[in-house]
C-alpha cells in the first residue's frame, strides 16, 4: 500500500491509475480507523479499482470548545488497519497541505438550510468545515466514486446536496452503521467512554428502534414519538441534545402524509457527544 504525505506526489500516481483505465474510489476518514470504516474500503473494493483511503483531522470542523486537539490520532494502526483491508493508498495530508494560507481566509463550502438542522443547529458551522474539507478532497483526487457511512446520516445528505449542486461527476455511496452487540454504532468518539457511559450509550440505538417500531406499526404522532425517546435518554443517563423524526430527503421534521423518514438523534455520555438514526 502507497503511503501519500503531499499532493504533488499522489496526483503522479493518480494519472497512471487513470492512464490505465481504473476507476478511484475515495474512502474519507479523520484515521482511528474501526471495523465500521474497514466496511467502507470493502465496500469501494466492490465498486473500484483503486480504493484511496485519506486521514485528515479537519481543524475547520471543529468548534471552539470542541475536542480537535485531543481527537484520538493513530496513524501506525491506522496504516496496518487498511493494509489488511486490500486498501491500495492513503492520503495523510497535513493541514499546510490543505489549507496552505491558512484558514481564516479560506474559501468555504456551504449547503443551505440542511447544514443548519439537527446536528448544524448545535454545531454552527460544521458542516461548513465538512463541505469545504470534502470539496477539497474531492478536487484534489476526483474519485469516481466515494464512500460514506450512514452514521452520519445528515452529513450524507448535505455531501449529496453540495455534489448535485456542484454538478461533481461523482457517484456518492452511503454504507449501512456497524454496530457493537449492544446495538452501540461505532465511532472513533467510543473510545472516550468508560464502561458505565458505554452501557448507557447503548441505549440511543434501543430508543431509536422503539420509536422506529411505533412508526412502523401506523402511529404518526411524531412530536409524542420524539418526547418519548428523548425521556427515555434521560432516563439511561443520557444528556439528550435532540431527537427528531424528519423527512429522509430533506431533513426537515416529518408532517403528516411523510412516509420515508428518519429518526435522527444525539446525545451526550458524560462529555462526549453521540449520533445515531434510522431509517423507516
């Protein structure tokens, strides 16, 4: 597997995987790699023929008061943890490569209204920080293809946004959740969580399927729904931050008549900050 540190040097590869008519695939992460991400490199293996992995902790994402400086970084698992996985490159770009003059003064990303919903509305900003990143890789490498988890379910759609928008020649693939046995999806964020805060996570995803099966058995009271699996977060010991049954398509709260929904959801386990959904 070809290790990449700067642009130049992956462009050169990038060109002679193209001469030779294969197709790229892009697998984005921010490194501290799990099974859930490994699922995301088999899955472009199955679409390409060059699985391109990066690993960039993108600073412009972050808030304030947010964990960018201790976000895990483990950058020798990492690399093994691909290998293992068929991947054939990684890009390790570090921040003077993407954002060479700074961010301050860097063009940014935005997609409207879907960035400022759910998570966008307690992280201003964010999905700013992921659009421009995203953009940035895109160009930098123009996969043919990328692949993202359905964890992120409103990051998804707003990727998906900015890509029809944009007019990108990209085709955007979005991989069901990983979960632990207890139903936990997992996340690089799992690792902050003790043992006591680690049962109690387990039960945003429990919440999420008892408001899923009420759904499913014909109830469309959806702000009940919602009332009731945030009570049931607290209950867990659980910080709710919001619990939301919305259209999956635009993301705005389910009405009445909407039959293809998404029950989004976040929460705090001690300090750390937890999303979960599905689909219905």
């Amino acid at each position: 597997m070809h290790v990449f540190d700067n642009l130049a040097a992956l462009r050169q590869r990038l060109c002679v995987v193209r001469g030779a008519g294969q197709r790229i695939g892009l697998v984005p992460t921010m490194g501290n790699l799990h099974d859930g991400h490994l699922a995301l490199v088999r899955e472009a293996r199955n679409h390409c023929d060059y699985v391109l992995a990066t690993i960039f902790v993108n600073p412009l994402q972050f808030g304030p008061n947010e964990d960018f400086g201790r976000y895990p970084r483990t950058f020798n698992a990492d690399v093994r943890a691909l290998e293992s996985s068929s991947c054939d490159a990684v890009f390790v770009p570090d921040v003077k490569e993407v954002y060479p003059e700074g961010m301050a003064s860097h063009t940014v990303v935005s997609v409207p209204r879907l960035s400022t919903l759910h998570c966008g509305a307690t992280r201003p900003g964010h999905f700013d920080g992921v659009c421009t990143v995203v953009n940035k890789l895109f160009n930098m490498i123009q996969p043919h293809i990328a692949i993202f988890g359905l964890k992120d379910f409103q990051q998804f759609r707003i990727i998906n946004k900015m890509v029809q928008d944009l007019q990108m020649p990209i085709q955007l693939i979005g991989v069901p959740t990983v979960r632990e046995p207890s139903g936990l999806a997992l996340s690089s964020r799992n690792g902050y969580l003790d043992v006591r805060q680690r049962r109690q996570a387990a039960s945003l995803y429990s919440s999420l399927l008892q408001a899923a099966a009420h759904l499913r058995q014909g109830s469309d009271d959806f702000r009940a729904l919602e009332a009731h699996a945030h009570a049931a977060l607290e209950d867990a010991g659980l910080r709710p931050d919001y619990v939301h049954i919305s259209n999956r398509h635009t993301l705005e709260l389910a009405a009445a008549g909407d039959r293809e929904l998404v029950i989004l959801a976040a929460a705090w386990a001690g300090n750390t900050r937890l999303i979960d959904n599905i689909q219905v």
